[in-house]
C-alpha cells in the first residue's frame, strides 16, 4: 500500500510504506526477538529480576541475549519460577553455553534499603543492559517499562512466559540469587535461607520472630521492621524514609503459600520472582 503526499500544486508522489512486520505464533516463546530480529532490531535482549518480593538478601537483575533460531538447543526453557531446583540448575548452565551475551546485577539488600526496592529494580536493569559487551538494539523487559534504557525498549505482560530471551535471563536471576541464599545460610542457619530463599513464608516469618532480623534482612520491609521492634532492634543503617509500609499481598516461592499479613513489602508491592 501506498501513500499520495502533495509537494506541489497538482503534483502527488507515491510515498512507499513499509510492510507490516508479521510475529508467527507458531515460534511459540521465540516469535517476538525473532520478528524483532528480522525487522532489522537486533541483537535483542530480555532483562528480568529475582528477589523483588523477598524481605531478605540481595536483587538479582540479568539480561540475555539468545541466539536467533536456537530454540532446538534451549528445550524446556520457561519462566524460572515454573521449573523446578533441578531443572533450572540445568537450563542456567545452558543458557550460559548458549546465550550470545549477558550480564548479572546483584543489589544487595543495604542499596534496597537506601533506594527502594522499585528504584533498585529499574536501576538494576539499566545497569544489566549497560553492560551486555554489545549495544542491544532491542529489548524486552518483563512486565513493566524501564525508563532510560540506551535502546528502544517494550515491556511484555508476563515476559518471562512470552519471550525466549526475558525467560533466559529469569533463569540467570533466579540461580544466581538462589545459590546467594543458600550460602547466606551458611552463616546464618537459624533462619532456613537455603529453603524459602528470603521470602515471607510461614517458617521465615517464625525464624524473624523468635531471633530477630539481620544484617541480611531488607529494614525498610514491615514484617522486618515489626520483628525488630519485638526485640528492641533498630536498623544496622540508613533506611530511606516514606517507603516503609504493610503490604498484605502476599508472595507465592516456588508453590510456598503465602502468609497473609506478613509479607512486609515497600511501596510498588509485591511480585512473584
């Protein structure tokens, strides 16, 4: 199809459209890079956390690049928190083998703390992106836009379960924090960080209460800070004010059921990650 444009008085030239660019269904989880890709927008980078809803340890941000096509050699690659321990320890070693870039950020709790777990995440994000070894020229984020990205970027509703590359760097995110916790347990045993990575399950919030937070913990949480209160604990270091405040949405780990009114979240709520 085309278009008239008047230039002159009685004179129409035929402006050419480009064709419409056609995202084939049938690639399942690879259709949108792979149509971003063809379109001339690649490489194109999936970027996603894990740790956001959790009230202790760090934010993992990832960023991934896949190959185009390579979907044969990643089977079974999906969202991480619908693979199992197992499956996803196997998915993060061939993703490594695999993936032509990515990049880890890990925002540990005190950042979170000072900025606020949603200024962390998007700054994580950035920050994973800045440090792909080459210049995206797309990417995915997952579930919310990113402001101030260095290219042209989309958030995908559910992402991690819609594109190939955003799921690749839910793995990464996923792993990596999961491996954290369970050698924050090492030092920390009392507190079963290896079993519910962090998040306020029922065991963890019993842990909080009996033995009070630590270093580890998120202070600018409210099931953290009420703990603490318990046993006349104040925060280890600054907490940025007007964040903190009870968030009673609780947050599903890997099928853990969630505690209702425990789950101590700041503003932004809570997400599943």
């Amino acid at each position: 199809m085309t278009a008239l444009v008047r230039t002159a008085p009685g004179a129409r030239l035929p402006v050419p459209r480009p064709p419409r660019a056609v995202v084939r269904s049938s690639t399942g989880t690879w259709a949108l890079q792979s149509t971003l890709a063809r379109r001339g927008l690649g490489p194109v980078a999936g970027v996603d956390e894990a740790g956001r809803g959790a009230c202790a340890g760090p934010l993992v941000i990832a960023s991934c690049v896949l190959r185009p096509g390579d979907v044969r050699h990643l089977e079974g690659l999906n969202d991480s928190k619908l693979m199992t321990a197992a499956a996803r320890d196997r998915m993060y070693d061939l993703v490594l083998r695999r993936a032509v870039d990515h990049a880890v950020v890990v925002v540990d709790a005190a950042e979170v703390d000072c900025i606020g777990v949603h200024v962390a995440n998007i700054e994580g994000m950035r920050r994973a992106v800045a440090r792909l070894a080459e210049h995206p020229g797309y990417v995915l984020t997952d579930g919310f836009r990113v402001p101030g990205l260095t290219a042209p970027s989309m958030a995908v509703v559910k992402g991690d379960q819609a594109a190939a590359c955003v799921a690749a760097a839910s793995v990464l995110a996923k792993v990596t924090r999961d491996r954290i916790m369970a050698g924050m347990h090492e030092d920390l045993p009392v507190f079963g960080f290896d079993v519910h990575k962090g998040y306020a399950t029922a065991d963890h919030s019993a842990a909080l209460l009996k033995h009070g937070p630590s270093d580890q913990h998120r202070w600018s949480y409210a099931n953290v800070v009420a703990a603490a209160a318990e046993h006349g604990m104040r925060a280890p270091r600054r907490v940025r004010s007007g964040l903190l405040h009870l968030d009673r949405v609780g947050v599903v780990q890997n099928g853990v059921p969630p505690v209702p009114g425990v789950a101590g979240s700041q503003a932004g709520g809570a997400r599943t990650a």
